[in-house]
C-alpha cells in the first residue's frame, strides 16, 4: 500500500512542475504561473479530454472511448464487438479500453522492489498505464492516442498542438502554462498531455462516492448478499480476489487493483478484429510491452495488469479482450474456467497465476449464491451513490 501513496505524490509533484516549468523544459511559461492553481489546469484538462476536435476526423475525443457515464469506459463495445472503433471507421485497436478513472493512482513503470521473493507467477514489474504497461505514468499515457492511426490518428505533435491553438480554449492553454506556452512544439505536446493527467487525477474523475464508500465511512450498512461477497472476496483463502484487487480501510486504499501483473488465463475473443485479420494472433500482454527486458518476455508472457473494479458494473464487456459480457460470468472464469484450464493460444499455462490453482481442477468451489453475492458485492463500486 506504501507504494501507491508514493506513486500518487510523485504524479501530483510532476503536475505541479510541469505547470510551473513547462514540463518538457525550456518552455517560456510567461512568469505567471505561480498564481495558476492545479483547478485551473483540471479544467484545461477536462476540455482537452473532452473535445472531439483533436481527431483527424473531428469525430472522436479521449472521452468516446472513456466515456464518465460508462464508468470511463467505452459504451460501444460488446464482446462480438469488444474493441472501440477509432476516428477512421473501420479501424479498430486490438485490446478493450479499461477504465481511465483511479488510473492516476498507478505507481509509475518498474520493476517490483522485492522482485527476488515473488513467486514466478508473479511479475517482476508493476505500475505503469496501459494493460501491458508500455506508458511510464499518466503523462505519457495520454500523448499516445492523439497519435495512434486506431485512435485519434493525428498525423504529428505539431498538428495536434495546432488544433489546441485554434481551439475556442487556447486562453486557457496561455493562462495556465504562460505567454510562450505554443512556441515549442514538443513542450505544448508535453503540457497537452499534463493538463489531461491533471484532470484524470482529479475528484471529478476519481469521485470516490460508491456506496463502498459510504459504508467505510460508516454512511451505508451493506445487504446481506453484498456482506456475504464483500467476506468472500477479502477471503484468503477462499477466493483470494483482494490478494490482486486491494482493499483496504480507507477509500484511497481500497483502488481494487495492487496495479501488479498476473497471467489469470483469460481466454482468447474470437470476435476481437485483430483475431479475425489474423487467426494467429495472440496477446502476450507484458511479455510482449517495449518496456520490459528482452531477457523478461518469456515470463510475463500472458500477464495484464490487474484492472481496479471501481465502476466495474459500468464497463462491460471484461477483460483485456472484452471475452466476458457479465460480471456472473467473470466470476465463473475463477471458478470454473481456469480450475480447467480453457486453454486457448492466448492462455500461457506456464505462469498462470499461483492464486488460481490452475491446473488442480480443483477451481474455488463457489456455490450460485457464493458468486451472486460476489457480483453483488462488486456493484456496490459504482461512483454516484453520493
Ligand atoms: C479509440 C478509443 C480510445 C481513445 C480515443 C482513447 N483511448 Fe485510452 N485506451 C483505449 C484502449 C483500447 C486502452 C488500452 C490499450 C492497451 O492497453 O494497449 C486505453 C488505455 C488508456 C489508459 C490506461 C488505463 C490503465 O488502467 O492502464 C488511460 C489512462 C487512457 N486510455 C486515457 C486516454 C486519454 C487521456 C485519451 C485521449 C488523449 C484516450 N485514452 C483516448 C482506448 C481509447
Ligand atoms: C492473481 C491475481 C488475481 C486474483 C486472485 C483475482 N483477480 Fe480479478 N483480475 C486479475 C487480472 C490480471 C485481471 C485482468 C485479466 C485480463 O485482462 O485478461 C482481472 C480481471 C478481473 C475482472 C474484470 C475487470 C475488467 O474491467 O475487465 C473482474 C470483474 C475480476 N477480475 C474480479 C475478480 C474476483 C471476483 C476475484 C476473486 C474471485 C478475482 N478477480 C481474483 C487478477 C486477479
């Protein structure tokens, strides 16, 4: 839990340097912006998140595929349909858009301090954006879809900084990152992405407001099926669910992810485009990320990073792939499907994570209502309650 508080202070410190140096450096940041505060570059932040404009062909924003009323996640998608389509119809990327709320909390890219103790089956690396977590931090995070031919498919930095300078909240840009803030390019590029993280890390993203919340703070006694889920899933030794998703008793502990990476055998979608272009296809997760050891790859092959469940019940369909169109069904996945190991091209067998008992067929032994009251358990995440 430590080093997620850490994590979280050094995006919050890297915000505020970057709003007062300009960020990539060098920038003329005009000498006012000691009196911006972080609420300003928040709201920056949440139009440039917000403005279809930043595509090639106007139609898509960082909020299409992250949509605040889908949990942050993308309404389109099913799992015929599992990935979002990008500015250009007919493109597709190859993985199902997680959330991008609670994702500021992610420590950022590394290697696991204790990598040496873990067990095989757990990753040497955490933290870091993206499933695979080929980003560093938030920051760099959000300088790759503006670019990306699936996503907004600008063509340059330099096109995408133009767009923000003829955009109606150009002003804004100079109020927070100076007179000069548009003279270089990678240096707005740089605080384009810095204003988007600031907002990703406010209250409005990460609200913190689910009825979970409401019972830590003593607001909201759970129904008895929530109670009995909530037991199971902190259970270790019955389902294990809290050693990846992390509870804990405040709000800000209780991210439902320890942003670690295990291979949980999820099995392939046949209905994912990339499948469907190319039958051999197949996502090896971290073991295939530019941000890890060559040496690494054949041991994080098939490992993701462990999604939080915060909003879960709003951003079906379910993991990376989007294989999973219900939460009923997710579940199963721990109980039944890796306890008998549905193997498919995609499932690395060698590393599968310890906690599942994978190749035991022995599975978690749920009973029906074992698993709805863990599914009842996992809606009580919605942000909104209050
Ligand atoms: C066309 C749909 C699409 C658009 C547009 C899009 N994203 Fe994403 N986003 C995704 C997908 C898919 C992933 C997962 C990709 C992967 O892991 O390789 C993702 C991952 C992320 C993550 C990482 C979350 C995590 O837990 O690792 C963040 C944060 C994020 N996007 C923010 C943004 C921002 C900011 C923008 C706008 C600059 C944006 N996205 C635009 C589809 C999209
Ligand atoms: C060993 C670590 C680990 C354990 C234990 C674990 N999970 Fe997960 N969970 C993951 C990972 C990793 C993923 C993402 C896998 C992927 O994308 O293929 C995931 C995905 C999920 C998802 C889908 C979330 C989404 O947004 O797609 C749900 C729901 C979920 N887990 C619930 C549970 C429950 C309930 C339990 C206990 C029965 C549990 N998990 C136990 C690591 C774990």
């Amino acid at each position: 839990m430590e080093f997620r508080s850490v994590g979280f202070a050094l995006l919050i410190a890297s915000l505020t340097v970057s709003c007062g140096g300009g960020g990539g450096g060098g920038g003329d940041d005009g000498g006012n912006s000691s009196t911006n505060t972080t609420t300003t570059m928040v709201e920056l932040g949440r139009k440039l998140f917000f403005d279809t404009n930043l595509s090639s062909g106007s139609n898509q924003a960082c909020a299409s595929c992250h949509d605040p009323d889908n949990g942050f996640a993308d309404p389109r998608v099913s799992v015929t349909a599992p990935v979002s389509e990008g500015s250009v119809g007919g493109t597709f990327g190859d993985r199902n858009a997680p959330t991008a709320a609670y994702a500021s909390f992610a420590p950022s890219f590394g290697l696991v301090a204790d990598a040496d103790q873990t067990p095989e089956t757990d990753s040497k690396y955490q933290g870091g954006q993206f499933l695979d977590g080929r980003a560093v931090d938030l920051i760099e995070q959000a300088k790759g879809p503006f670019l990306n031919p699936l996503e907004m498919n600008n063509s340059s930095e330099a096109e995408v900084v133009a767009m923000v300078q003829n955009a109606d909240y150009a002003s804004d840009f100079i109020a927070v990152f100076g007179a000069g803030a548009f003279n270089d390019t990678s240096v707005a590029y740089h605080n384009i992405a810095t204003a988007i993280a600031a907002f990703e890390a406010s209250s409005e993203v990460n609200q913190f407001s689910s009825k979970f919340d409401a019972y830590l703070a003593g607001s909201y006694t759970l129904t008895a099926s929530e109670q009995r889920g909530f037991d199971l899933f902190v259970d270790a030794e019955a389902t294990k669910c809290a050693n990846c998703h992390t509870v804990g008793d405040t709000p800000e502990t209780s991210l439902f992810t320890n942003f670690r990476y295990y291979n949980i055998g999820t099995p392939m979608n046949l209905n994912n485009p990339a499948y469907l272009a190319d039958n051999s296809f197949v996502d090896d997760g971290l073991g295939a990320s530019s941000a890890i050891a060559e040496s690494d790859r054949n041991g994080e092959r098939g490992k993701f990073k462990v999604p939080t469940l915060r909003n879960v019940e709003l951003t079906a369909p379910y993991m990376h792939n989007g294989v999973y169109a219900t939460l009923e069904e997710t579940v199963l996945h721990y109980d039944i499907q890796v306890a008998n190991l549905f193997i498919t091209p995609e499932v690395n067998e060698a590393n599968i994570a310890a906690e599942l008992n994978a190749g035991t067929f022995v599975g978690l032994g749920l009973s029906d209502q074992d698993r709805a009251d863990l599914v009842n358990f996992m809606k009580t995440l919605t942000d909104g309650y209050f």
